[in-house]
C-alpha cells in the first residue's frame, strides 16, 4: 500500500507539576531556541498511552500485549489455566523452554537447595535479561504449543516443524501497542517488530525555570509541648503550555496488524480500531509522576490532525523563539500555530491530498478556527479520523 501518516499535535497547559522527573528528582527540562524549557520524555507519554488503553477500556485486552522480564511467569500462569495438572516449576520450566524456542532469549529457572531455602521461602522468580514484549494472543498460543509437548518440551521443540511452529506463533498476530510502539529482542534481530509511532518529546513553547516547593508534614501523635514539623522536605516543580508531537505510519501499522490476520478479518477493521484508539488514547491520556501531590488533571486545549501521503511534519519550528506573552502563553502560541500550518503546508505540503481536522476549547483558540474540518467532540474527531484512514486504506495502492 501507499504510504500514509497521521500527525497529531496537541498544545496542552499544566499548573504546577512534576509529570516527568530526571535522575534528581527535577522535572526534566531542555533547551531550545537558546532558552530553557520544559520537557516531558517520550517514553513517558508513550507509557501514559499504552497504559490508557486498557485503563479506560479502549481495547479489548486480547488485543494488548503485555512487557516484562517475568514473562515466563505470565507463560506459566496460562499453561497452569490449559492443564491444571502442570503447575509451579514445572510450568516454568515448560515456559522457559518454550520462550527460548520462539524467541532466542535464554532463561534460567534458578532453584535453590531445600537446605539452603528459609522456611516457607520460595524459589527465585526465573527473569529475562531485558523486558519482552508479547501480546495476549502469542501468549495464548505458546502455552497451547507448551501443553502439547510437556511429556517432553525439549524432544517436542527439536522437532523442526514445533519450533518453526512457536516462532511463528510469537512473530504474528501482534498486539496494538506491539504493532504502534514496536518491539526489540537483542538475541533475534529477526523477532524485532518496527514501530508504527514516533512520538516527540512534549516541549514548552515558552522558557520555563523550575520552582521548588519547601513543605512540613505534622506528626499527628504530637504533644502540645512538641512543636515543629514531623518531617521537612522540598519538591521541584513547574508549569507549562506545551507542543505535543506524535507521527503515526498507517502503512507500517497495517503491515504489523496483517501479520497472521486470519482470512476472514477485514484488514481496515482493525486498523481502524488502532488508529481511533491511539488518537483518543495520546490526546486525553496524561503521565502521573507526582500527581498525587499536584493533581495536575489536565486536557488538550487544541489538537490539530493531519493525514497525509508525504511524509510526517512537526510543528515545533512554530516555537523555536518562545513565547513571551505575559498574559498567559495558550492564545499567543496559537497565534504562533494558525500561522505556521499554513505557512509550512504551502511550502511542503499536498494541500490536495491532505486532510486536517481541528479540535479546540475556549477563545483563546479561536485562531485556529477554519484550519481544517472543526470538530467538537473528540469522539467526533477521532470517528472522522479512524473514517478516513479506512477509505484511504481500502483505495488501490
């Protein structure tokens, strides 16, 4: 098929947060247009959106995958659901061969010595050497293949057609966030899955310096002859309006989503369905580094989406000399923003091929009214969105 892109961008105001914390507990930060702002990572976003698919029930959870160094663990709980009779170290062990056969990735199922174990102490909890990423139904189907071969799984997955056989079970069928965020598998290069999504890390469009906050905690249990704080200490924070970036390949999505579908699935169903999740999905979901101390609940105040067949194009260039406005920062730099589209679609972009939609909230975003097909509701947006992605699809390539 044609290549085809999805860019989402999305201008969003926190208060006083810590959504995203570096190695000293300050909220991360970067420079850009020689001046300090910001930042919160990628990583984290895409984490916060993965995350608010099964949260708020986006997807189905077979439709999700799951990423952990305790995935002989995971195996193991679905072979002990197969077979009863196959449970506790056995069924690690049936897990722990079988992920090696259709991975490559060794695991070790350590076992200690009766004599060297503490009274009611159990065996150490076999890991992977990094995180491993599969989703519901390879993991469905591996316990199934495990089951099989459990009178001897090692006889069983010599045979070349078993361990051609677990392979292809681990290497189709992907999940949606496996086929979005992509997977890597350093001892099988070949096992690696190429993400559909990239995803920039959220900037502010103005410089930021960050705050710290010295609080006091009063021990409840204190005497009126015992003053003073039960505890001191100090938090950093900031505030911000800003840029969020995300650039979703709809060919490279459906190419990971049309691995092993089955013949009688549509292929744009469930393109579809991937798509209008992760639009909802990195528009209203929100990381939650110390949001219980801030509470920083926040949405969007404008979203601007693109499909097109060029090539993906950021925004941020829109705010490479911050914003400086001293009544807030949102209208300025969606000042900034309905300039900038237009300007840079003249010069790049394929004004007829292109299909821009605006979601917005408040007047401070009426600038952007009339960029593309306003929508009020963000089920609009995403509905219109996941519409035309599956007519692009279904067009001859």
């Amino acid at each position: 098929m044609n290549r085809l892109f999805l860019d989402v961008h999305a201008l969003q105001t926190v208060p006083p947060s810590n959504l995203n914390r570096d190695d000293t507990g300050a909220p991360k930060s970067a420079v850009y247009g020689g001046v300090p702002r910001a930042r919160v990572s990628s990583q984290a976003w895409k984490r916060a959106t993965r995350t608010y698919f099964g949260d708020e029930h986006l997807l189905d959870p077979s439709e999700l995958g799951v990423r952990t160094k305790k995935v002989a663990e995971v195996l193991a709980a679905r072979i002990t659901a197969l077979d009863e009779t196959v449970a506790g170290a056995d069924a690690l062990k049936l897990a722990a061969e079988v992920i090696q056969s259709a991975t490559g990735s060794k695991i070790d199922v350590p076992q200690r010595k009766a004599d060297a174990k503490k009274d009611g102490e159990a065996d150490p909890a076999p890991e992977s050497k990094y995180l491993m990423f599969l989703s519901a139904r390879q993991l469905d189907g591996l316990a199934a293949l495990a089951v099989k071969g459990a009178a001897d799984i090692k006889a069983y997955l010599k045979d070349k057609d078993n361990k051609a056989r677990a392979r292809e079970i681990a290497d189709t069928r992907h999940s949606v966030d496996i086929a979005l965020f992509g997977r890597m598998v350093a001892d099988s290069a070949d096992f690696n899955v190429d993400a559909a999504v990239q995803v920039a890390h959220a900037i502010s469009v103005h410089r930021v310096d960050n705050e710290s906050d010295y609080y006091t905690a009063v021990d409840d249990k204190n005497t009126d002859a015992e003053s003073g704080a039960g505890m001191i200490g100090t938090v950093d924070f900031n505030s911000a309006t800003l840029y969020r970036y995300a650039a979703l390949g709809v060919h490279q999505l459906a190419k990971n989503l049309g691995e092993g579908l089955r013949e009688d699935e549509a292929r744009t169903a469930p393109v579809r369905r991937a798509v209008e999740a992760f639009v909802r999905s990195f528009l209203e979901s929100l990381p939650t580094g110390k949001i219980n101390t801030f509470g920083h609940h926040t949405l969007p105040d404008a979203v601007v989406v693109k499909l097109r067949t060029t090539r993906p194009i950021s925004y941020v260039g829109a705010f490479e000399e911050p914003v400086t406005a001293t009544g807030g920062h949102l209208r300025e730099a969606v000042a900034r923003l309905a300039e900038y589209v237009p300007a840079v679609e003249r010069a790049y972009g394929d004004e007829e091929t292109t299909l821009t939609w605006v979601l917005r909230v408040g007047p401070n975003t009426e600038k952007l009214a009339g960029l593309g097909t306003d929508t009020e509701r963000v089920s609009d947006l995403v509905q219109a969105v996941g519409q035309a992605v599956a007519e692009r699809l279904d067009k001859p390539a």
